[in-house]
C-alpha cells in the first residue's frame, strides 16, 4: 500500500479548476502535480498560478507515475471519455457533474473502473459540508420526525447573463437539470436514501438566448433542451419530493423543505457548503436556527476523502454508485418529461455514512 500524500491531477483548466486548485493544494494529504487541458498554453499559466508542476494535454498528465486520482473538470461532452481514458491508464477518476451525458456511458465508466480495481467518484461534494451534513444528524436525531414531503426549487433565467461561454449549458448534457439538478438530487439521496421511480413535465420558453457577457456578448445560440422541469420523486419507504428546475423565471429560488410527522426542515442552498438550516415544529410560529457542525472548506473535500479512502481501504462519500443514481435520475426525469409517464429506477445504493465530528481537511493524517 502507498503512503504520503495522494497524487492528484486536475483535467479541463475552465472556470471551475481554480476553486478547486486553491483547495486541494492546501489540503496536507493529497499533492496536486498536474494540469491538463485541450489548450496546453491554458494549461500551463494555470499550473503556474498554484504552482503545480506539470501540464500539458491529458495524455502528459496520465504518464506521470505518481498521480493517482484524476479530477475530470472537462465539459460534460467529454466526461466519459476523459474518465475511461484515465482509467485505463491506471487511474482513480473523480468527476465534475453530470457524471456522464447517458446511463450507457455511466455504465461504461463503472464497469471499467470495477474490471480494473478502480474507484470512481463524482460530484457534487456539497453534500459533504456543514450545512447538509447537519441536515443528516438533525434527521436522525426525530427533530421533525419520519419525514413525509419534500419541495425543492433551483429557479432563475439561466446562466448566459453572467457567464462569458454560457452555450453548452443548453447543449444535451446541460439545462437546468443536469447542471443544476445534481446539487438538488444528490442532496436528497444522501439524506433520504434512493429513489424508485420518478415522473416529469418539462417545457422550453425560448428557442434562442443571447450572452450577456465577456467577448460574446450579444451573441445568440440556440437552446437545444428543456429550460423548466418539474418532476416528482418517490422515496420508497420515506418521503415524495416535488422539484423544479427552471432557467425560466423572474423568481430566484434556492430551497429544499423537508416536511416530517413532527415539524419541518429548510435546508441551505445544496449548491453551498454552510447554512443556515432552519427547523420549526408543528405548533411554531416561526424558524429557528439549528447549529451546524462540519467543514466549510469548498469543493474538492470529496476528492480529499477518496483520496484518503483510498489509503484506508475504505469506502468514500462522493462515490461512482451516488454519482450514477444520480445520472440515472436526471436520465429519466428527462425521458418522462416527454413521454408523460413514470419511469422506474434501476440503480440503488446506501445512503453515504455522515463524515466523523473530527474530519478535518486542513489536517495531516496519512502516514
């Protein structure tokens, strides 16, 4: 078995890379030694700015022996075969979401890592922080009860107004489902365990959009998915889920209540790592805050547990079989979205174990 930290190395140097860098390379356990990316120039001045050794295009980072997890930050379009690529090249592979475009792609992945002895992880993390893991021990503790009923809500006109290339998040693979949808959903499968089936309707308002943004500003794209889903979810044995996800309203929302036999939760946005989570019960007047518990580190404590995982021999949180549920979720919400019509769910899986009361991300721990 290795010791020392685990080497990691990031693929796809886009937007989201530096809020990843600036954490992994200041978490003790793992070492951060290469950037790859299509645009090997990119690839570069972002290795230069957290001071990563080196980068290049995907295959200059596979070769380097001592990484051993590989952060696929890669448009959705190229999840799958960034991630079987570095599988075969003998690498654990943690990846940004979707996990995949399809379940045929995410079946792939899982198959290959599982014939090579590998581990996949996926994201989202944010399920791993304080606000929702607080959530997790409020629940078991009965603060509400058995729960019964859960409302969740992304809601907002899309993403074009701020970002500077906002086209492939109304590309297949995108919308507010799958960019939005896997906070949503992963969230609920770690609180209240897999879903059996799910049912949808889902529109389009416009064919066009235009950035609003960066150098293409004024630029119109086409709008190539749904834009507003609303789907229900069915928790064997717990609770129902409504949840909308929507890139069509004047209205911003971010919320998911959990309604129980004693009272109800509102939790933080699962798009975040913190709080508030408010709780009331059935004769109060008002919410009251709960104290939370956990880290508030940021995106990239789920690659830090698999990547310690990995040296204990356990099972990680972030995991391929969440991440999958998950796809397969979105999959056929989509689907039932236009053949109105509940679909079922084949995929299940344990709900992820709470992370202990001492885990520390900016801890030393791996001998």
């Amino acid at each position: 078995m290795s010791h020392g930290p685990v080497g990691v190395a990031l693929v796809g140097a886009g937007n989201i890379s530096g809020q990843y860098l600036r954490n992994l390379t200041a978490f003790p356990d793992v070492r951060v030694l290469g950037v790859g990316d299509l645009d090997a120039e990119r690839a570069a001045e972002v290795a230069r700015e957290y001071d990563v050794p080196v980068s290049g295009h995907l295959g200059t980072v596979l070769a380097v022996p001592e990484v051993e997890i590989v952060v696929n930050l890669t448009i959705p379009s190229a999840h799958a075969a960034v991630a079987l690529e570095s599988l075969r090249a003998g690498k654990h592979v943690y990846g940004e979401k979707p996990f995949a475009m399809n379940t045929d792609d995410g079946t792939k992945i899982m198959t290959e890592a599982a014939n090579l002895g590998l581990r996949v992880g996926g994201a989202p993390d944010t399920f791993l922080g304080a606000g929702l893991q607080s959530t997790v021990h409020a629940l078991r503790s009965g603060v509400i009860g058995e729960p019964v009923a859960v409302t969740a809500a992304t809601q907002s006109l899309g993403p074009e107004s701020w970002h500077p290339n906002p086209e492939f998040f109304y590309q297949p693979g995108g919308g507010p489902l799958f960019d939005l949808g896997p906070y949503y959903l992963t969230a609920l499968v770690s609180l209240l365990g897999p879903v059996a089936r799910v049912a949808a309707d889902s529109r389009r308002a416009r064919d066009q959009r235009v950035v609003g943004s960066g150098p293409k500003a004024g630029k119109i794209f086409p709008v190539d998915v749904p834009t507003h889903v609303n789907a229900l979810l069915d928790f064997p044995g717990t609770a129902t889920a409504a949840a909308t996800f929507s890139f069509d309203s004047a209205v911003n929302r971010r919320m998911i209540e959990i309604i129980g036999t004693e009272g109800a939760l509102s939790l933080p946005d699962p798009n975040t790592f913190e709080g508030p989570l408010l709780a009331r019960g059935l004769h109060d007047t008002d919410w009251r805050e709960l104290p939370l518990s956990g880290t508030t580190a940021g995106r990239g404590i789920g690659v830090l547990d698999m990547a310690r995982s990995i040296r204990a021999g356990t099972a990680h949180r972030a995991s391929g079989e969440l991440a999958y549920h998950v796809l397969e979720l979105m999959v056929a919400i989509a689907d039932s979205g236009e053949r109105s019509e509940f679909r079922p769910i084949a995929s299940s899986l344990t709900a992820p174990e709470p992370l202990p009361a001492a885990w520390d991300p900016y801890a030393r721990t791996l001998p």
